[in-house]
C-alpha cells in the first residue's frame, strides 16, 4: 500500500469559497467506467485487476488534528489489513484540509480529478462536508462520512454517505443516560454557534431536553475561536443547574471546561460525539472527571473484532485507538464490502452498495447504511473516570 499525503492546491475558485452550505441534491456529471476496476468472483472470492484507488480528506492541522490524525492511523491500518486478504489491492492517497473549507474543496477536486478516486472518506468537519459533498455529488463520487454527525449530510445527495452515528443520535441517548444518573431536572446549555456541526447539535439538544422535560434555565452561545468564556460562565454561577450540555470543538471544550471548574461551576458536564477523545480528556487533565458523552465506540465495547482492533493499533501507532480512528478503520471494511458485493470498484458500483450494508458486524456494532446514505448503529454513552472513558 502506498499512502501520500499531500496539502493540496490551495488554489479555490470564489464560487466555491461562496458555495452555500444549504443541502442540495444535484445530479451527477456522467461517470465513465474502467472495465479493469470490475473483476470476476464475488464477496470473498472478488478478484480485481486494478489497484482500487481510495481517497481520504481528513483534518491533519489545525483545528480538528485532534481527529484527524486518528482517522489517518484507523484507516491506513485498514487498508493494510484488507491488502493482506488478497483478491482486492487498495491505494489510500490522503490529504490534509488543514480544518479549513479552501483546502477541503481543493484536496476532494484533486481526489476527483487528477487522482480518480472510487471513493472518498471524511472529511473530518461537517463544517467542511457541506461544501465538499456538494463537489462529490455534482461528479458523481461516492463519499463517506466517518465523523460528520451534523444534521442533513446524507440528503446532501445520493452520492453521500456516512458510517458516523449523528450527533441527534449520541445526544437522544447521553442526555437521558445522564439524566437517570444524575437525575437532571434543570440544565444550563451552552454552544457554539459558529460551527454548523456544534450549532446543528445544539437543535437536538433543546429537543432532547424538551422530550425529557428536563428544563433549560441558562442558554448561551459562543464561537468556535473564542477563549474567554467567564461571560457565559458567569451566567451558569449560582443557578443550582444539574449538568451543563456542552455542544462544542475540543478547541473550545478545554478552556471553557477548565475556566468552568476555576470560576466555582461544579455541575458535571454531557457532551456528544466530539468529546469522546483522549486528546480531550488528556488535554482536560482533572476537570475531565465526571464528563459524560455520546458516540460510535468505546474501547471497553465488545464488539466483533474490538479487541483485536485496539492491538493491533496500539502495536501500530504506540498508543491507543480512540473513537475516530475506529469509525475510519470501519469504513475501510464498509468500502471493502461495497466492492466484494458486485466484485466492482467503479464509482456507480461503489454508490450503489455502499447504500445496501445491512447490519455488517464491525467493531463499532452491527452497522447499516441505507440508500438515503444514513447509518444505522447503537451508539455508545461514557463517562470519565479517573481520567479514561468506561461505559455508563
Ligand atoms: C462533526 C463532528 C466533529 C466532532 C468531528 C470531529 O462530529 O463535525 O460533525
């Protein structure tokens, strides 16, 4: 297997810099097919003549590294497993979007045009996917989600898929699990508005919570680049709230959860998908305790395969796997499957079974993507304890 990893031309033209993040659902441009990426047998009989060109656009800088460099690792360790199998080789040609919309727009057209991918995974922000998936859409290449849980990525287009457990679901099962834990009965909510993931999850939130009849006593919004969060904080002192839902970046989550506990806020803290990371907690140090999240995996889930996963990655990387590196090591197995069920890697075969895994037994659970491209998987609720992640 050859991995690149490359910037990308950062090159973008001022439409796409103005394309808007509205869902659209756009039909193809005309892909053509490569006779040499169909081959004979099926499942675990598939032989393919032609190396199967997989593209990744993942967060390798800046902001959300703290992902990305997890879904690099899982996924190459897929990609490694699934070349040892034989019948099918891959290609993983990754590429760093810097956590910015430019470089995601410009690494997918490189994947798309000059690589000629059959198949994209990430990117890691939803903030970026709805731009980038409106790309792969128009040309005709499937892309899957590993991490980009806001809500209406799948309708995005028929070419969009994700193996990511969305944020509504993480939240429709951390929130009453911290209620029946900690009996909440009024919360503060606090979010940041600026990020369309974040901002989306703080929607399903105030559902949630309306749902359980748990009350909101204080709401209030920030920025993603914010670091002074002692106005928001200020407002949270002195209510007697049960929790705090947070609904933000890890870039956000450590000041404010840090200026949180010095300012005197000792209600525990619920969060979703983008908390469940070591780097968090790591970064968190002792205000980790307590903090309770939604997501797609936990290490101490037994789930097929989990074990052997955490060993073979710890042997890997030097350290242990964590939620994003196992959703990218699964979706290395998804696109396999997607491949094997008709023994072709052209972009149209690709779609059209990527839309039809139905319960496949991967590491994050039985999994199952429909044709909208929407994943169907039991998501997983944590809480920290002495400063690693245990099943609540
Ligand atoms: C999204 C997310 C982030 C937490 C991924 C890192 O869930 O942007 O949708």
């Amino acid at each position: 297997m050859r991995l690149k990893t490359s910037s990308g031309a950062a090159v973008i033209a001022a439409a796409a810099l103005l394309a808007s993040a509205a869902c659209v659902s756009e039909e193809p441009s005309s892909n053509t097919t490569d006779s040499a990426l169909s081959g004979s047998g099926t499942g675990a009989d598939c032989v393919i003549d032609e190396t199967v060109k997989i593209g990744a656009v993942f967060s390798l800088t800046e902001g959300a590294a703290f992902a990305g460099l997890y879904q690099q690792e899982g996924l190459t360790l897929a990609i490694e497993q699934l070349n040892a199998v034989g019948g099918v080789q891959y290609e993983l040609i990754v590429e760093d979007d810097k956590t910015t919309v430019e470089d995601s727009v410009a690494a997918f057209e490189k994947l798309i045009d000059r690589d000629e991918v059959s198949v994209i995974v990430g990117p890691t922000l939803s903030g970026m996917a709805f731009t980038t998936y409106t790309d792969a859409q128009s040309a005709g290449v499937p892309a899957l989600g590993v991490s980009t849980t806001a809500e209406g990525i799948p309708e995005i287009g028929d070419y969009i898929f994700r193996a990511s457990v969305p944020e509504e679901v993480a939240l429709a099962a951390s929130i009453p699990a911290a209620k029946e834990a900690l009996g909440l009965e009024k919360v503060a909510v606090l979010y940041d508005s600026a990020d369309e993931f974040t901002a989306s999850a703080f929607n399903t939130i105030t559902d949630v919570l309306n749902d359980e009849g748990i009350e909101i006593v204080v709401e209030e919004s920030f920025e993603t680049t914010d670091t002074d969060f002692s106005a928001q904080l200020n407002k949270v002192l002195g209510t007697e709230v049960d929790a705090v839902i947070l609904s933000a970046l890890p870039g956000a989550t450590v000041p404010l959860v840090k200026q949180a506990r010095d300012l005197g806020v000792e209600a525990p803290i619920v969060g979703g998908n983008a908390f469940n990371s070591p780097v968090l907690v790591g970064a968190l140090e002792d205000a980790s305790e307590g903090l309770i999240v939604g997501g797609a995996w936990s290490a101490a889930a037994e789930t097929t395969g989990n074990a052997e996963f955490i060993a073979a990655y710890n042997e890997a990387y030097e350290r242990a796997p964590d939620q994003f590196a196992a959703q990218a090591y699964t979706a290395g197995f998804l696109i396999d499957q997607a491949v094997r069920s008709d023994c072709d890697a052209n972009r149209e075969a690709i779609k059209d079974n990527l839309g039809q895994i139905l319960e496949f037994d991967s590491i994050l659970g039985p999994i199952s993507i429909d044709e909208s491209g929407e994943v169907t998987q039991e998501p997983f609720v944590q809480i920290v304890e002495n400063g690693a992640f245990t099943l609540l």
